[in-house]
C-alpha cells in the first residue's frame, strides 16, 4: 500500500505493515501538514528511498520482506530483523548516513531487544530515536519528528501553548 498527499511540511515515510497503525500515523502526520507515503514492506520501503528524498523516516522493525527472492533483503532474514537490513541498507548501500530514521516497534517485550536496540545505536545504523508501541502514539511520534525535521505543525503549537517550555532543547 503507498499512499501520498501534498502539502506544505517535510516528506516523511512511514514503514509500517500494520494497516491500523499506518492509518493513525499517516493521519495524524497529515494533521500536521507533513507529506507523507506509506509502505508497508522492507521491499517497498527501500525502493521509496531510492526514489524519494525524504525528512525522516518512521520504521517499524518487525515487517513483511516484500518479493521471495529479493537481492537486497538477505535470504532467511525473519521478519523481526527486516526493519534492521532496511536501515543496514540504507546506511551502508544507499550512503544515507544523514537520514534521521525514527523506529517505532513493538518488539520491547522479546527478549533479544535489548541487543537490538544495542545494535541500533551503537553501530553504524544509528538512529534519530526508538520509541516502542502502543506506548509512543501519535503525539510522541510527532514530537520526535518536530526535533528532527524542525516543522512545527499546528499539534506541536498545541503542545506549546499548553507547555511553554515544550520543544526546547
């Protein structure tokens, strides 16, 4: 599934196969006048790359791999690493080293994800920040975005107005 909508904030992607999740996601970031495209596969989330120059990225960890004998997605690779050979191929392939990629994952309850997220920030995968579901909705989504991109759309106002010091570094 891709979807896209003009407007006037910073090209995201978000790569998330769980279709409710894309939709609060996609919705919410549109609220915020991001552009925004969706996938929901390792496959269809590379090739978007490729194709786009994108702000950030929003990447669920856990994912489909897209076609069987893919030649970038390794063969074997479980689906709970495609996320991971994304981001590797993204870093390492692309040379995208400056792209902020946010994970947003629910695979804090597993036990290997204290040596995932090890991976994930010490390695050359580096990422912007790893926020876990169903904890990180929307708003924190949206904050994370706001520190990476910059774009202060009309829900961080709201956050603002409420909180005078919110978003301050």
């Amino acid at each position: 599934m891709t979807t896209e909508q003009p407007s006037g904030g910073p090209s995201i992607l978000v790569v998330e196969d769980i279709q409710n999740h894309a939709e609060e996601l996609v919705g919410a970031l549109r609220e915020e006048e991001y552009e925004v495209d969706a996938v929901a596969t390792a496959e269809d989330a590379i090739e978007a790359i490729r194709s786009k120059s994108y702000a950030a990225v929003l990447l669920d960890i856990e994912l489909p791999l897209g076609e069987a004998d893919s030649p970038i997605i390794p063969n074997g690779t479980p689906p709970e690493r495609a996320g991971i050979e994304v981001l590797r191929y993204v870093r390492r392939e692309l040379k995208l080293s400056l792209l902020p990629v946010i994970v947003v994952s629910g695979l804090d309850h597993k036990p290997f994800w204290p040596t995932m997220v090890d991976e994930l920030w010490t390695t050359d995968l580096h990422v912007a920040a790893i926020l876990t579901k169903p904890a990180a909705g929307p708003r924190e989504v949206i904050c994370e975005l706001s520190r990476v991109t910059g774009w202060k759309g009309a829900m961080f106002e709201a956050f603002r107005a409420d909180d005078p010091s919110y978003g301050e570094d």
